[in-house]
C-alpha cells in the first residue's frame, strides 16, 4: 500500500500548486532512506528519540548525503542542533520574547513569535509528525525522500497548517540551524573534518591574508584551519 | 548615586568609527570631549584575540558583542500607521554593545555595496 500526503488529509492555506503539490503517490526508489543516522553514536541531550529521527531525516532532505558534497548528517549537523539547544541560544537568551505579541504584524518587521528556539522545534516536530501521519499514516522518518521533500517544501511555503507553530517558522528555524551546523567551527559539532569548508574552498579561521592582497587571480593555496589549530 | 563631573563641550554617545572621527574632529578644533560606551570594556587584546575572536557563529551570527536583545531592545514601525512591535531577533541593523563600535560588530568585514545600497532613496520610494 502506498501512502499518499493528499489535499483532504493535511489543511491547506492555499494554492493550487501546494495542492499539486500534494497529489503524488509514494513508489520511493529508497525506502530504506535513514540508514546514515547509524554512522553517528552522538547521543542527544535535548532531543527525544522521536524527534532525533525527524531531525536526521529532515536535514539528510536539506543537505543530502548523495548531492554535489557532503551531507549534513556525515557532517554532524544533528549533532550541531541538538547542541546548540543546551546554549543559552536554544533556550532563547539572544532573543526578546517579551509581549506584547501581535501576531499579525507584517513580515517585514520580523520574527514575532513567543518560541524559543528549543519550543519551536519541540512543538513543531511534533506537529509536523502529526501532518505526515494524518496524511500518510507514517512519521516524517518513514516517508520516502520524494515525499519528505515534498513535505518539507509545502512547509517552507507554509502551506501546512501545523497544529503548533507556523509551518514556515518552524522550516525556517531547521534550515537556519541546519546551514549553522554545516558552515561553523567544528568545535560546535558540525562540520566534521571541516568537510564543508573543503569542499567550498573556504579556509576557515586563518589569520591574515595579506601575503595574497597583491596576487589577484592566483588560487589561495591553503586548506582550512580550525580555530582548535587543527588543519586539513 | 548622580556623579558631577566636570563641564566639557561635546558628549559623543557610542564610541566606534563614526564617534571616533567625530570626537578627533572636535579635539582637532580645540573642543574639550567625553566619549561614552555602554557595556563591558573590552581591548584588542585578550578580547579580540585570535584565533578565538573569528568564530563566526558566534560573533557574526549569534552577535555575542551585540547588545542582547533579550536585555533591552526597540520597537519598530514603517510609519505611523502601524502598531511599534518590539524588535526581537537582529536583522537588518545591529545595536552595539560594550567598547568597540561597527568595526567590531562587523567582524571585520565590509561587504562591496549592492546597487541599492549606491541608490537607497530611489530603491525605497
């Protein structure tokens, strides 16, 4: 039996395309998507195991293992996420969340939600798995990567409405945090082997450049280093 | 308790590049100065020392040396008609904190301006 995420399962804003969107059927080349979580023995520490494997799922879909570099869980993106939830910026100590609230203001004026960064992923999770199995039967995890991808853009567009969070809010935090892990300093988790770096050419926390102001058109010849000293 | 220090010509609030400038405008044209810094005092060294100071996630994108928000902030409106909201995670413009100013808050880094930067009022209205 295929799952199918269908306009009469999920509440929909809007749109004709999220409806087209919507209407696909689940013959998925990889149903035993998820495998890669393995090669990871971190454990979480905010996480609950449920959400552990939404998170993997969803930032193998941003970051992909099998697309042009390397993917965001080889790099330890879930890691990185889940670690920065213990920091005072998952507990949203960066962040005014002090009313008054005024839930409808323009979106040109900023974020105007009372979450945390630990409250939004913990409620939209769990929202977000609500949607896929009212619609599929099946956790965000157990979807087929077609179907988490599309999943994920009706998200991203906000056309889920989430019991929760908005569902935009919520991508947004995941795609945020997810490219946080992937770029930063390895000393947060992510970006193992500073494989990211390697693979834009970036060189990571070196010092100075001034050897090179004057050689315009020549390459950089240095690989990255990382603020622990460690090099490529 | 209010301290009563001495009368000077020109109080310049926030001492970065632009306080600077001023201040030694003022200097060089004979006036007396203060310069006033909110925040925690900070040197070139060991606050900005590297390689500890170029960690991007946490200067450039958590704004460590930024005034936190969660501790103070504004409200913000396009125009009068509009209900002020309060301004809760940065974005398009960053309040600084502690001794150091744009230099520092930009990390260093001056971006090539976009076209509408070179354009503002025209890209606006």
């Amino acid at each position: 039996m295929t799952s199918s995420l269908s306009r009469r399962n999920l509440i929909l804003r809007s749109s004709p395309a999220a409806v087209a969107a919507l209407a696909f059927t689940a013959a998925g080349k990889n149903p035993a998507h998820g495998q890669s979580e393995t090669k990871n023995s971190y454990v979480p520490k905010y996480f609950t195991a449920d959400e552990w494997r939404f998170l993997n799922a969803a930032v193998e879909r941003l970051i992909p293992s099998d697309g042009p570099g390397p993917g965001a869980i080889e790099t330890g993106v879930p890691e990185f996420i889940d670690r920065q939830m213990e920091l005072p910026y998952g507990h949203g100590a960066y962040f005014y969340l002090q009313g008054p609230f005024q839930p409808d203001a323009l979106a040109t004026l900023g974020y105007q939600l009372r979450y945390t960064p630990r409250e939004l992923y913990r409620s939209g999770i769990a929202a977000a798995d609500d949607a896929c199995r009212t619609a599929a039967g099946k956790a965000f995890a157990n979807l087929t990567p077609d179907e988490q991808d599309r999943f994920l853009s009706l998200l991203e567009k906000n056309q889920v409405q989430l019991s929760g969070p908005p569902a935009a809010a919520f991508f947004g935090q995941l795609l945020e945090n997810a490219r946080e892990g992937y770029f930063a300093d390895p000393l947060y988790g992510g970006n193992r082997g500073m494989a990211a770096w390697k693979w834009i050419g970036f060189p990571g926390a070196r010092a100075d450049f001034t050897d090179w102001i004057d050689q315009a058109g020549h390459k950089y010849p240095y690989g990255p280093v990382a603020i622990s000293g460690a090099r490529d | 308790m209010a301290q009563k220090k001495n009368r000077v010509d020109a109080v310049i609030i926030g001492y970065g590049w632009t306080g600077a400038i001023m201040a030694k405008t003022l200097t060089d044209a004979g006036l007396s100065v203060v310069a006033l810094e909110r925040g925690p005092a900070r040197d070139t060294a060991p606050d900005f020392e590297y390689p500890r100071i170029i960690d991007e996630l946490k200067y450039a994108v958590r704004g460590d040396l930024w005034q936190p928000l969660a501790k103070e902030t504004v409200t913000i409106r396009h125009n009068l008609d509009q209900v002020a909201v309060p301004y809760r995670k940065y974005g398009s413009f960053v309040l600084g904190n502690g001794v150091g100013g744009a230099g520092v808050h930009w990390n260093g880094q001056l971006w090539r301006a976009s076209p509408e930067d070179l354009r503002l009022r025209s890209h606006i209205e």
